[in-house]
C-alpha cells in the first residue's frame, strides 16, 4: 500500500466530526491521563514510504474532576478498548476507536461508561483520542458525555521504534470533556 499523506482539510474535518457533541450531557471535566497502547499483527513498520492498516488495544489510566450543577465524581477512571486504522505508518494515523470507562473514588462514589465510541488522530508525535457514550455516576444515568484524551505518543518497543516495527506506544497528556 501506498503512502498516502492526509489533507490538512481532511483532517481538521475529522477532528470537528469527531469532536462534535451531538446532545452531550453538560458536564465539565479537566485531567491527566497515562495511555498504553499495544499494537497487534506486527505492529507499525518503520518504513515512512509505505502505510499498513492496524488494530491495537488501549489502557487510559486518569483521574478526573467531573462536574456539572447536580452531581459529580472526582477520582480515579479507567479507559479499555480497541481502535483501528487503514493506514498508519510512524508519522500519521487515524481511524476509529471503541472503549468503556469505569472509576470508583475514595469516598465510595462510582462511574460507569459501558460504551465509548469515537476515533483518533496521530499527526506526527501528537495523538487525541475521542469517545462518546452514556454514562452513571452512582447507577444514576447522567447522560452522554463525550470524553477527548490528547498527548504525546511516544513508542517505546522495540526500543523507542527505532530497530523494529513499534508494537507498544504510550502517551501522557491531559483529558477533557467536550459539551
């Protein structure tokens, strides 16, 4: 397969499609977050000439403060799922990404997100990763709240990418909500 590069206009699209609220809950939520991303098949070749598709897992560990004029949960959240792509190679991808979310605090207090559906976009060594979904704090339904991870993505296997395919990435970076 043949590199292709993405459009900027392409991909500034994406990132609003992706990005769009389509009924979010109005809640408010700032963060960190520590994102483990392990590549299946073979991983990503070093090679810049050609793009492979992908598949991956993701791990998001974070600990958020979410709030809006009812409720709220400041702790601890935890982000699994899957993503793909078509095509990515070591200086750009994007695709799609599935997850759900679970965090339980100190005091006792709950979320649960079963359902994340969003994307992801990786122009050079910068990465955002979207997931909208329902969601409860406590059992008691909140609505849809549509969560955006941006960071850093940093290989790290085989040794910082650079003698082999890259089958482990990490990522650091801040979470937020979108409403």
């Amino acid at each position: 397969m043949k590199k292709r590069a993405i459009p900027m206009g392409v991909a500034v699209a994406m990132v609003a499609l992706l990005a769009w609220p389509a009924e979010a809950a109005d809640f408010r939520a700032t963060g960190v977050q520590r994102t483990v991303i392990r590549y299946h098949d073979g991983g990503i070749p070093l090679s810049t000439v050609n793009c492979t598709p992908t598949t991956f897992d993701v791990v998001v560990r974070a600990f958020v403060a979410l709030t809006d004029t009812t409720t709220s949960y400041t702790g601890p959240i935890r982000f699994t799922g899957s993503g793909w792509s078509w095509c990515e190679d070591t200086t750009q991808g994007f695709g799609g990404l599935d997850m759900s979310a679970t965090g339980t605090n100190r005091a006792g207090h709950a979320i649960d997100c079963p359902t994340l559906t969003g994307g992801w976009l990786r122009p050079q060594l910068l990465i955002e990763m979207t997931g909208k979904g329902a969601c409860s704090i406590d059992g008691v339904p909140i609505g849809d709240i549509w969560f955006v991870l941006d960071g850093v993505w940093t290989p790290v296997k085989p040794l910082g990418g650079v003698t082999g395919a890259i089958t482990k990435a990490r990522s650091t970076g801040h979470i937020s909500t979108i409403v």
